[in-house]
C-alpha cells in the first residue's frame, strides 16, 4: 500500500485530465423577497475533477455552506445549474450529527440501509469503513461515548458509506481541538488519497485549506462569488508548519482580507 | 514535518486513549442501598406518625384506624383470595384500556405532527382532554355502554390517549433539527425516514408520554370503577374501596387505598422507570 504521506505529488498532475464531477454553472441563490432580499451567492461557476481535492474558503456570509447544500441537493438554486455525476453527493457537517440511539457500527451501516444494501454486503462494508477510521475497538461504543474527534470520524466513515461520487465537507474539524484537528488532517488526507474520493471542503481557515487542498477557491462575501481559484503546487506530506503552505496561506489571507475591507467601507 | 502511517495510527490510538473516561465504578450493591434505603425511611416515619396519632386518640377507631388493624384487614382479604383477584381484575381492565389509548394517541400524534392544519385544529384540544378529569366520562360511558367493561374502557382510554398523543409530538418537535438534516442527506424519505430517524429521535418524548398515560389510565380506572357497581363487572380495586364505604369499614378503605398505591407504583419502577432509563443512557442523558 502506497502511503500519502510519502509520496510525491501526482494529484495535480492527473487533474488536467480527469473528468469534471461537479459542475457548478452560474448559481445564484438569493434569500427573501423582492424588498429584503440577500444575495448568498452571485452567478458562481466553478468545475471539480474526478479525485480533487477542492477547498472553498471565504469569510462567514460568503455563502460556502450554502453552495455546498446545493451541490448536495438539499437546496434549489434560485438560478442556475448544479451536476453531480453519478447524482449524489455526501455530506459532512462541523457538528458529527451521530444519531445518538445507534451504536457507530449502526450509524455507519444506516446510509447502506437506506438505500437497500443487502445486508450481507452491508457488514462487510461496514467492518472495511471503521478499519479505515481505525475505530475497531468502538463498533459497539454510542457516540456519547467518544471524543469529538472520533465521532467526526464515524461521520466520515458514514459519509463514505453513502459510496458518492463526492464527498463535501462543511467545516467539519472547525469545532475540535488542535492536536486532533492536524491529526484529521493526515487521515483525511490518507482516506482521501486510498479511497480515490472528490472532496469539497468548506472552512474559513485558509492555512487548512492550503494544507490539505489542491485547488483553493476563494469566495467573496455578500454576494458569494469566486474572487480568486488557484492551484495548490506543494508536494505532499504538507503540514501546517511547511513554509510553502504559510506563504501561500499569507498570500490568499492578504485577498480575502482585501475582500473584507470593501465592506467597510460600504 | 513527515510522519510515517504507522506513526500516525500510533498518535490517533493515543489520542483516542487519553479521550476516554478514566471513572472507577461504583459497585451494584451500594447502588442498590443508594435508592432504597430513601424510600423505606419514609415510609417508617411515615408508619410512626401514623400509630402516634391513633395512640394520641385523635379521631376515633372506626375513623382511625392503627396500622396493625389495616394489616390484619389485608391478610383476611388475602387469605379469602380477595387480593389477587382485585387487582387481577382492576390491572387487566387497565391493560387492556391502556393498549387501546395507546393505539388511539400514537395515531392521533403521528398525524397532528404531520399535518400543520390538523395541529392547529385539534392541538388545543388534545391539551384540553388532559387536564380535564376523566372523571367527567363516567356518565356519558354508562349512558352509552350501560354497566359493562365497554364503559370502564372508554373511561380509561379517555383519559389516557392525550397524553401519549402529546408525548409522541413533543418527542417529535424535539429532534434536533439537525438530525433531520443529515437524514435528508443519506437520502431518508417517507417510511424509511420515520422508521430510521423521527419515531427513535421521538423515543424519549414518546415514552415520558406513555408513563403520564399509564397514571392517567390507572386514576381513570379507579374513578370508573368506584362508581359502576354491578355484580355483573368483576369486583375490582375501585369496587373493592366502594364494599369498605358501604360497610363503613374504615380498614377495607385504607386497605384498598394501599393496594391501588402499590400497583401504580409497581407498574412505575418495573416497567417505566427501567425503559425510560435504559433509553437515556443508551444516549448519554444520563451517566449512572
């Protein structure tokens, strides 16, 4: 097995190639009627290949979420257009959102349930998922039982479950610790890297985004709309501390401060 | 800053480690003395309070009797087979009024917490029914069922059904929405999205429903028995109360009164109390 950690980059390299899994064409999406309308996001276009790693990064109201509950399907666009190849995408939230009357081997099975694995086939899946999130000894636990960190694994492990074409996260290590938070760094990374998935990932901290992502997106606020779209060409292992992922983290803090400041001045 | 898997599978296991609860627990048999030493206090000091004011002659004997007179009532009643077949009687009329209301208010409330209109027309009246006295049912059901079990069930279900119906919406409201949300995510729709996320999420609501309905149902009972005396119905608890005020037998009252006490709170501890607490701790509400 090749390890992410120690690889070279190739991501970047397949990506030209790769096939587009997301498609997002002028999405607009306004909230309330004519006299007090907001504007989340304005004409937002933006393509994802196959196996990407796609970080969208803005300051709060800039509409990330709410694309992101688009691309998912939960939201109607007010104009424009979303495909997903395959149809369906997977969704992971800042909160675990376990149901907590299940036990993690439960939660991760109730996707597959949901759409009528065979249930032979769903132990199966469900045994290979918690191996990858490395929480075999808590099959049986509830999730009232584990860290922060660990239930946000077993929301991964259900997104997985889910077998989207896309995996879209909406900040979801935003509300744990920094020690676990770098250590769901590596893993997602690794998962990501194994699985073969497409990741969307939402945060607001742009050295995240830089850390783990291939592409950064960065969106303005009020309206939503991509200020800025560049590649991310530092070769992984990264961590926080690798000085290319803090200069290049600098330089998109310095546009999406800039994009802050105009609303000052409003 | 490279690290190898191994060693980030070595960081995660130490993490998850140091994350996990490092408590002793207490052992069974203090838990056991913990909760009912409290109770059989209580009741001894109730006991003694009781014998001081019979030996201070507060009320006459026949209005006062002492705890050994209504003991000695109880085991004649016991002896003669009476016990048993009172409350045998008295619970399987509850049972049975009791699945009825049950049946009654899981539908009434899927259906008021489903369709907005119909909450706001008979919401209101759901609460209403609760707190009116079930009491009040007696005539209409001897009106219309004349003396027969069919009125004492209708009595019971009553004034039992709302508060299920009431339970299971509150049980509903209360799921946090998102859980709702991340259903709608993994793709849960009708059936499958009550089966998997709204009836468990409902569960605690549902069952704190349920309890209420069991009191109600059991009070309901009693006032139904009190007042449908036939020797057609089978003497029940509450008949059992109405022979002690005929027979002006001050003993048989306070006797029947203990046994209605016993089983209300019998049925509590055996049957509510432990679901209603393995629910909870199946999802962290309570750490004990």
């Amino acid at each position: 097995m090749t390890s992410v950690l120690s690889r070279t980059d190739v991501a970047s390299a397949a990506v030209s190639v790769a096939p587009t899994v997301v498609s997002v064409r002028d999405v607009t999406k306004t909230f309330g009627h004519n006299g007090g309308s907001v504007t989340a996001l304005d004409r937002v276009s933006l393509d994802i290949a196959e196996r990407e790693f796609v970080c969208l990064v803005g300051a709060s109201g800039c509409g990330k979420s709410t694309l992101l509950s688009i691309i998912a399907g939960l939201e109607r666009p007010s104009s424009g257009s979303v495909a997903v190849r395959g149809g369906r995408a997977a969704l992971m939230f800042q909160e675990p959102a376990l149901l907590p009357w299940l036990t993690v081997e439960s939660n991760i099975e109730l996707p597959m349930r949901l759409q009528h694995v065979a249930p032979k086939q769903r132990r199966a899946r469900v045994a290979e998922l918690i191996d990858l999130v490395r929480l075999g000894q808590f099959a049986q636990s509830r999730p009232h039982e584990l860290s922060g960190g660990m239930r946000q694994r077993v929301a991964l492990a259900r997104a997985l479950a889910q077998e989207a074409t896309v995996l879209l996260m909406d900040e979801p290590f935003a509300a744990l610790d920094a020690i676990t938070r770098d250590v769901l760094h590596d893993e997602l990374t690794r998962i990501w890297y194994e699985r073969e998935i497409t990741v969307v990932f939402v945060t607001h901290n742009v050295r995240e985004a830089v850390r783990l992502g291939d592409r950064v997106v960065l969106l303005s606020a009020r309206p939503g709309r991509v200020v800025s779209d560049q590649q991310v060409d530092i070769t992984r292992p990264r961590a926080i501390e690798t000085p290319a992922v803090g200069a290049l983290s600098l330089e998109i803090t310095e546009q999406l401060r800039g994009q802050i400041r105009l609303h000052g001045h409003q | 800053m490279a690290i190898s898997e191994r060693d980030l599978a070595a960081l995660e296991a130490g993490l998850d480690a140091l994350e996990q609860p490092a408590a002793p627990p207490r052992s069974r048999a203090r838990r056991v003395a913990a909760v009912s030493v409290p109770p059989v206090l209580a009741l001894a000091v109730l006991l003694s309070i009781w014998q001081m004011l019979v030996t201070l002659h507060v009320k006459a004997p026949e209005l006062l009797p002492a705890p050994i007179d209504v003991a000695r009532t109880f085991s004649d009643q016991w002896r003669a087979g009476h016990v048993t077949e009172v409350i045998w009687n008295s619970l399987h009329r509850a049972a049975i009024g009791y699945a009825m209301a049950m049946v009654l208010g899981t539908l009434t409330g899927l259906a008021v917490s489903r369709f907005r209109s119909l909450r706001l027309a008979i919401g209101p009246l759901l609460s209403g029914l609760q707190s009116l006295p079930s009491v009040a049912w007696v005539p209409f059901a001897l009106l219309w069922f004349g003396l027969s079990d069919g009125a004492i069930y209708f009595v019971v279900v009553m004034g039992a059904f709302p508060s299920i119906s009431n339970g299971l919406v509150a049980g509903i409201d209360q799921i946090p929405p998102l859980l709702l949300r991340v259903g709608d995510a993994m793709g849960a729709k009708g059936l499958a999205r009550y089966r998997h996320i709204v009836l468990p999420g409902a569960l605690p609501g549902y069952l704190a429903g349920l309890k209420q309905a069991w009191s109600f149902s059991w009070r309901s009972l009693m006032a139904a028995e009190l007042i449908a005396q036939s020797p057609d119905l089978g003497l029940g608890l509450g008949q059992l109360l109405h022979n002690g005020q005929d027979l002006l037998d001050m003993s048989l009252v306070l006797t029947a009164i203990g046994l209605i006490l016993v089983v209300g709170i019998a049925v509590d501890v055996l049957v509510f109390a432990p679901l209603d607490r393995a629910v909870r701790r199946r999802r962290g509400l309570i750490t004990s």
